[in-house]
C-alpha cells in the first residue's frame, strides 16, 4: 500500500487502510516470471499530478519506459480523467502552461464511469481526477515526469517530461465502454496483452496468452495451484491453463 497525498483513508473491502494514512495505490509485487507488467489499484479523493511517462527508447539506459492502461472500476459524480488535448499545442506553449498551472485547463478531461477503458502509450499528458477507482495494468517502470501538482511540494521534471510528450490530442480509438458481460481483447501488444474474461477461456484465448499470465479477479474466484485468488488481489501463473476462473477477471501478459 502506497501513501499519496491524493488518496483516502477508507477503501473498499478487502483493502485495510493503516491508522494515519491516505492510500492512493495498492501495488502487486512483480515477481520473476512477470517481472515486466506491474498491477496496481488506484483509489484518489483528489487529483493526481499532471504527467506524462517515456517510452522505452526514452527511458534512462538500463530502464523501462511506461506505458500503461486503466480500468475504471467505480467513478463518484462528476469523476472524471484527463488525457490528451483538445488541440495540437507547441512544446513552448505546454511548457508555460505547465509553469503557471493553466496546463489543466488545456487537457481533454473525459467524464467516466465503471466499465470505461482507456489505453495510455508513453508520451500521453495524463491526470487522473478525483473520486475515481481503476486498476493500471502498466510495464513494470516507475518513471513520472510530473509537469504540475496543484502546488504540492514535491519535485517537478518539467524538461524531462516536455522532451517526451505528445502535444496533441488523445485518439478517440484508445477509450472504449467494456461491456458487464462476454470475454473482450483489452490490448493486444505489441508491450503486453491484457482480456477481460467471463469465466474459462476459449480455446483461442488459451492460444494467444502461450507462457505466464497474471490473473486479476474482479468478481468471484480464481485457483492457482490450488489457491484461491479474490477481488483485490493478483496471482501469477505459469500459464493460463493453470487459471480456474469462475467469474469475470482480468488476464495480463507481457509480449
């Protein structure tokens, strides 16, 4: 569980906050067969810096970009996530606006609800606002150039985060509404794959995630070598023919 000035101090069960903190993320530690995927959950009462992530060949040599994706599993009234911008701006104009705070105003603030979808490449100008609950599936990177925190005393990378990122609007392609129901591809590479499950893949689905996965549940339970895996938490198997799924789950791989 990782303390951020954003988060909550109550979460939904199963998560138990420790007295005196605001959890903003719930991290799964990547283990060797999957070292390269991080899950997280991610629960904010207020919004979370402006930022953006580099890509690999961005990266500090010997480092991982990060490109990540998210679930939103619950949104109170009015929640809502910023990606993108509404138009192509300069890297000048981005960076004065990151400089007064008025780059807020300038991102795409998309109103959300459970079941939307958004995939975020490296590069995209992103903030997650308030009262939003979602799971990031990400590459295993903790790399964030923060260009502007509503003037928390934390450090900015304004010229490390202006040398990657995209001044441009966010593709309309990348968002979509999972339906309740039903086994939807979420992404297919080419950095990793993640499919919503309803219950035991099919044989084609078997087919495409060849080698570990993790499993996520969202509802109901999964086994893992005789384990039982719940709502709010993450197990690793060898392969997906070791997943006993009895409800619908999240399935990730790296490629």
């Amino acid at each position: 569980m990782v303390d951020r000035p954003w988060g909550r101090t109550s979460l939904p069960a199963p998560f138990v906050i420790p007295a005196g903190q605001r959890i903003g993320e719930v991290w799964f530690e990547p283990q060797p067969l999957l070292d390269q995927l991080l899950v997280k959950y991610i629960f904010t009462s207020e919004a979370l810096s402006v930022q953006v992530h580099p890509a690999d060949d961005q990266a500090p040599a010997g480092q991982r970009g990060k490109e990540e994706c998210w679930l939103v599993l619950d949104a109170e009234p009015g929640a809502r996530l910023g990606i993108g911008f509404d138009r192509a701006h300069s890297a000048e104009a981005l960076r004065a606006a990151a400089r007064d705070g008025s780059i807020e105003k300038l991102l795409t603030w998309h109103p959300v609800q459970t079941g939307d979808f958004f995939s975020i490449p490296a590069g995209t100008v992103h903030a997650i606002g308030a009262g939003v609950a979602l799971i990031e599936v990400q590459q295993n990177s903790d790399i964030t150039y923060r260009l502007y925190d509503y003037g928390r005393p934390r450090e900015l990378h304004l010229e490390a985060g202006m040398a990657v990122a995209r001044c441009q609007p966010y593709p309309p392609t990348l968002h979509r509404q999972v339906p309740g129901s039903g086994h939807v591809v979420l992404v297919d590479g080419p950095l990793f794959r993640l499919d919503r499950l309803d219950g035991p893949p099919d044989a084609a689905t078997r087919a495409r995630f060849d080698g570990p996965v993790l499993a996520i549940p969202l509802d109901g339970a999964v086994r893992i070598a005789g384990e039982t895996i719940l709502p709010g938490q993450c197990g690793q198997a060898a392969s997906l023919d070791a997943v006993e799924i009895g409800g619908r789950c999240l399935i990730a791989q790296g490629c």
